[in-house]
C-alpha cells in the first residue's frame, strides 16, 4: 500500500478526550475514529490488525474442536424471557422495539440463542460434544461508555458455547478452552494469566479470567513469578487428551486480581515469588451446567434412553478490546509496537526522497515484493515527518531508503521495539522482515 | 471436517414456510436457521459459503483499489437528520433509543456516516480519489420478511463510496465499480447483467442494478444475447486506464427490468438476439455528486486553493442474498450445485461402510491430503442417506469410497453439477479436485 494512495490519516494533536494511552495511540495513528459516544469506526490499518487478531482466535478456537456459526446481532425478547434474564441485564441491554411492536434487543451474549438453535437439530447423545463459537459485534450501553474500545458499546466478542453430556465432559471442554486462551494470547506476544473469577450475570459454578499484564492496565493483580516463566506454545496440546496437568499447573499456583485478593494464601507465596503487576481482562470462560439449557428446554437422549439435561460453559474473548490492550502492553511515548502477529503490516517502507529514480526504484522493488505487507511511504514529507509518522503506527519493521543507501543498494533496517539499525542488502532485509 | 464431530445438521422435511427454492435448500441443507422474523443465524456450512462469498467480493474491490475500513451497525441519528433522509427512511428504519434517551438507529446503508468520517481527515484535492468499503450488517424493517436470506431484516451487505474531485473522476470510479462488479460476480460462475435503474431512497443521476439470471428469478427481465458472450475475466482490466470501452459495450446494448422495460427499443434488437429471462438482483450502483457531502460540510482545497464539494458515489453487493441467489441460479431437485469458487468444502468424502479397515484408510487419505476442503461423512448411516445429504448439500466433488474400490485403492468420483462419474486413483482424484 502506497501512502499517497492510502486512507492512512494521523492526528498530530493528541485528543483531550482520551484518558489511556491505547486510546490516544488509536485516535492518532488512525486506527479508529468514534461516531457517536462508545462507537467506532475501524480505519484501514486498525481493521487490519482487528482481523489479524480475529484471525489468531479464530485459529485456535478451531485447533481446539470449536466450530464457527455467526449468530445475528438482533434477538427476540423472548429468548431471554425464557432465561429469565431479559429484566436481570438492566439498562446495560439496548432494548428495540421493531415496526410491529414485537421486543426486540441488540445481543451482548448469546446464550440463549444458542441454545435455541442447538435444541432445534441435536436430539441424541451420540451428537455430544460440540462447541459452537462465533466472532460478532455486541452491543452494551455503558451509561459513561469511556477509554475507546478499551470500554466501547459496539464491541467484537468472540463467544463459543460447549454442550457436553456429562458435568465430566463439561469439565474436559472447559479446559480445551482454557488452554486454547492461553495459546491464543500468547501467540500475540501477550503474557495472559487465567485467574479465578466471580460469574456475575452470566452466572455458573466456575470461571476464570484472563488477564494480560501492562504496566498501563485497568486493575493490580498479584501472581506467583512461576507463572510468567510458562511459556504455552512450548509444545503442541493434545485437546482429546487429559488436560489436567496444564490447567492443574496453572490453578495451583497463586494468581488474583485485586478484588479476589486474600492476603493469606498470597502470604504463603515465597517473598522472591511475589510479582505484584497491573493487568487488563481480555477473556472470561464460564462453566454453569445446565443454568441455560434446563430453561431452553434443551434435552438429548442418552445411552439408556433417559433424558438428558446437556451441561454447558461459555467462553469469551473481547477481540476488538484486545486491540488496545496490545496497545498498552506495547508502546513507547513516539506511538505503538505491535508484535509480529498482528502488525497492520510487517514493515514501513520510508523513502527519503521520493522522485530520485534509484531511491524510488530500491523503495518500489521492496515493496513489489511484499505487496501486502509493506506501507510504503511515497509522501513528499520531510524525512523527521515520516520518521514520526512510521514510529506511532508501530509497524515492528522500518526500512529506510535514501539517496546515499539507494546508491549502493543498501535498506536501513530498524527493529521497532528495540530501536536497533542496520543497514543490510534489499535480499537481507526482505529475509529479515518475512522472519 | 468428519461429518460425526460436526455441527451440520439436515432436515429431512421441507420446510413449510419456505416459498422459494434457496431458502428451502438453505433449511434444510442446515445453512441457516431462522431466529426471529427475517433474521437468521449461519451455520457452518452457511458461514463458509457467506465467507467464500465475501473474499471475492473484498478481492475485486481491493483489486480496483478500493480501501476496507468498518463502521459500526449503531448510528447516530443526528447524522440522517443532517442528510434529510432520517424521515424519509419510513418504518424500514430499525429506530433505536439508547438508555439517555438518544435517538439511534441500526444502519440500513451508510453514505451519511462514511461522509462524515471522510470530513474528520480529508482537507486536500492531494487525498482524493479515494473509494472506502466496508463489509457490515445492516437492517432493513420489512413489513413482510420472506425468501429467507433474500429478504431477510438483518443482511450483510459490501458498501462502497467514492470520493473524487470531479465530475469526470467519479464517473471513472463508477465505471472502475462497475468493472469489478462484473468481475466480483463471474468469478462466482454468475452471469450479471447490468441494468440501467432508478435510484429510489439513495436519490442521484446515474446507477445500474446488476442482475444475475436464473431461471427462478423473481423477476422477469428482457435482454441482447450478446452480453451474455461477454466474458469479464478473459482480460485483466486496467482500472487506472479508460474503463469506457468495456462500459460503452454493456450500456449500448439493450437490458432492462420489466419496470424499465421499452418494448420500442426492444423492438430494435434483432428477435434472433432477444433473450427474455428471470433476475434476482445482487449489486446496485449510484452516481450521485453532491448529494451527501454537500450537507455532511464535506470541502476541500483544489488545485487553486479554491473550496471543492467532492463529488461521490456508491455502490453496494448483498453479500447474504448472493449466496441465496447463488442456489437460484445452481440446483436441481436433489439440492444445491455449488460453484468451485463459493463451495462449503469442494468435496464431500462418502465412506460407505466406516468401521471397513481398508475403506476408512481411503477415506482418511483423502481427508488428510485437504483437511480444510473435504468434508468426511464418516456416520454408521446407510449409503442412501449419504448420497441424498451429499447432493443436497452440493459440494463440487463427491468422493463415494466403498470396501470394493478401497480394496483397489479406486475412489468413484462424482461431479455435482454434471453427475458424471468416473473411476479413479486417489491421486487422480486429489489432482482433479484441487482442479
């Protein structure tokens, strides 16, 4: 992508309305810009790395057995009369009335809807186990919706539900879940920490959310330093397996957020063990038995022939919040650092000179090659413009390209997250870049 | 995907409510399922199709050198109160109000909202043309939801909207749409016909509905044979050239709906060349200058400092109605005939007696040669079922594995379209598949 061809706008000015630096990089490098309070537009880079990040979930969501539907945004009422939670969701809910009168509501969680289509086809115990996810816009009228996306109204959930036959299995599925979180966060370069939680409206036995740590976050939280030290793409899980051992690893150790925090047990931590960090939520999985599906009315008929109340739990990653989260838990005071894997593209590609043949023709042979990973640069801007411009988007490579380099085919190549240089052939830094 | 882990339920009844033939194909197929009145959830299989559907449709926009951004669903109304159009829109308007009493909508299209956006960061002729698209639910409150995904409430459309300095550069970006329009649709083995159209609630001077045929169209439409021999992709186009001469060819030719049609024009095609058929509409394309960016306050500076109200365009492709079209124009009493480019899975893998050693090493073979693209009916189900659920979901490719050919490593493989069937090696199957 040419930059004077591109829809690429950043803001000099930092905007007074945002309060976190997530927010202020997104507004600047024109990732996303809001269009009523708590909604936001995606520009052509920040979709990019929405969709990189969707991608990753995605992926893994599939690697664990999960498989993808796409529920509407719009429910009836009248599923969520049926649960019971059609009054308990408050003011929180954007309730609709369509042209017939009939209740409508924009979804924030699809519970009931899912277990309303499950119930439509799955009759027998033979079609147990399933997870069912989908990636969707959710809506959720924050009464001071504040921090961007971070806190939006309109936000990107990934929600998967698991229908298991027994509380064994529901079990089983809920640790595929919470192993896939682990693997998906950190192939986004994130240190996630799965940590005991309260269910809150979605209700259930069991929960856990996952926190991911940045010196800028939401809320203190305080672990064990073993849990730092795991690394969960170390090896490949087997999600049919016994999951045990990973979760059991995870669970015993001492991992809490402020509000759970027991000031014994933390105690009971080695002193050299104690990290205590700030941290973002960017994931919840829930197991809550048949708290939804005994009121849906779901029942499959098992091995003997009886009835059977199916067990389920739900599990949650906000996609669009994670944006920012990565975005607080990567950047510097000149803009964003995005890691490898979700980068809007791999390199900036910053020609100093434009119109000067051979700086145009090593910046275009750069970009020819990597057509859709490259920005490149073309602006008649002065070069500290660009310098400044390619540090705030944060793409993890910069490859500089004057007269002087052009000259002897030489590219500066400069890491973004360290701020190393070196200058290297255009076939190095093309190896280099596609790492 | 192996059929007895998946989520891909058929329905062996028809269902009653469904009128037309995709949307009884689309049921029973399992594709989607109803969850309120013209609003449907996808399933699996429906999702794929949607999202094959999709990536065409971003590849040709991307290729003509429009840019993706995303806006939300939830719009402020105060915009459409700005355009004029906010009581125009009539009861088809999902109108909303939030919990301060805002007055909110759900966005049936979105030229008001990309206006003001372009308005937020574009001050100069330097930044223009530009053509922005985004690929989003929208609602339309039909009185009488019906045709399934055809008509339904909640659609997913593509949306584009150009922005040029003149008159002249927005007639090339709509002749560059109107390109990747025919390209988008062919390259789903559809034949669209564009048709000169009125512009209804989108107002403007010039547009085209792009029709495809089939013969249980829902409309009838009257047009020269010649522009069915017209191949859009025997030629790459040149979207920075003239784009003229391939727009002169369909618009000199005769093509109307049966609301424009001119039975004095009609007169003057040959009779060997007039071709009368069935329609169903996919694409809709507007010209229409100023009508939105003069009242959004959209200006920038021109080449001699003067103030310039750019002039747009727009441009739309419903996304979920194609793929009901798509069964339109591709079945057969049995079920879908899916084209290669938009199928769920290009082949179904039928394993006519699982728990056969040899026989369900075949069909693992396969499977695993293209996990992502076969689809692996492994139930304990009679063959029967497994023929009339294979052609009823359409994939492409059957690959029909019994204990005979297994015993000869021979697959029987099924073209859908055609119900040829031949006899062959495995890797002469993979190697046909992957075509």
């Amino acid at each position: 992508m040419r930059l004077t061809k591109a829809f690429l706008p950043t803001l000099k000015e930092t905007p007074a309305e945002a309060q976190i630096v997530s927010h202020r990089l997104m507004l600047r490098a024109g990732l996303i810009r809001q269009t009523s309070a708590g909604i936001y537009a995606w520009l052509p880079a920040g979709l990019r790395v929405l969709n990189n990040v969707a991608r990753i979930v995605r992926e893994e969501q599939n690697r664990a057995g999960a498989q993808e539907i796409l529920m509407p945004t719009i429910q009836s009422a009248e599923l969520w009369q049926r649960s019971g939670r059609y009054e308990d969701y408050g003011k929180e809910m954007l309730r609709i009335e369509d042209r017939h009168g009939r209740p409508m509501l924009f979804g924030p969680t699809n519970e009931e809807m899912v277990s309303d289509i499950f119930r439509g086809y799955v009759t027998s115990y033979r079609e147990l186990p399933r997870n069912l996810y989908h990636v969707q816009w959710k809506f959720r009228d924050e009464v001071r919706p504040r921090f961007g996306v971070m806190r939006g109204r309109e936000f990107l959930m990934k929600d998967a539900y698991s229908f298991d036959l027994t509380k064994e299995g529901a079990q089983h599925s809920y640790r595929q879940m919470f192993v896939a979180y682990l693997r998906t966060f950190a192939r986004m370069g994130l240190k996630a920490i799965p940590m005991q939680a309260d269910t809150g409206p979605i209700g259930g036995n069991l929960s856990h959310e996952f926190i991911i740590l940045a010196e800028t976050g939401e809320s203190q939280v305080f672990l064990d330093r073993e849990l730092l030290d795991f690394d969960p793409l170390a090896q490949e899980p087997d999600y049919e397996g016994d999951l045990s051992p990973t979760v059991g690893f995870w669970t015993s150790r001492y991992a809490a957020t402020d509000e759970k925090h027991d000031e014994t047990a933390w105690g009971q931590v080695p002193a050299e063990r104690q990290v205590s960090a700030r941290g973002i939520e960017v994931g919840h999985i829930f197991y809550f038995g048949t708290k939804y599906s005994e009121p849906m009315g779901l029942r499959v008929a098992g091995p003997d022939g009886s009835e059977v109340v199916p067990e389920m739990g739900s599990y949650g990653i906000g996609v669009s919040r994670l944006v920012a989260a990565l975005i607080e838990a990567n950047h510097d005071e000149a803009g964003i650092k995005w890691p490898d894997a979700v980068a809007p593209w791999r390199v900036s590609i910053l020609n100093l000179k434009p119109g000067d043949a051979a700086t145009d023709a090593l910046c275009d042979r750069l970009h020819a090659a990597m057509p859709d990973q490259a920005l490149l640069d073309d602006r008649p801007e002065r070069a500290g413009v660009k310098f400044a411009d390619a540090d705030l988007l944060g793409c993890p490579w910069q490859a500089i390209i004057g007269p002087r380099g052009a000259a002897s085919g030489k590219v500066e190549l400069k890491r973004r997250a360290t701020g190393e240089r070196e200058e290297v052939s255009l076939d190095e830094a093309l190896a280099r870049i596609q790492g």
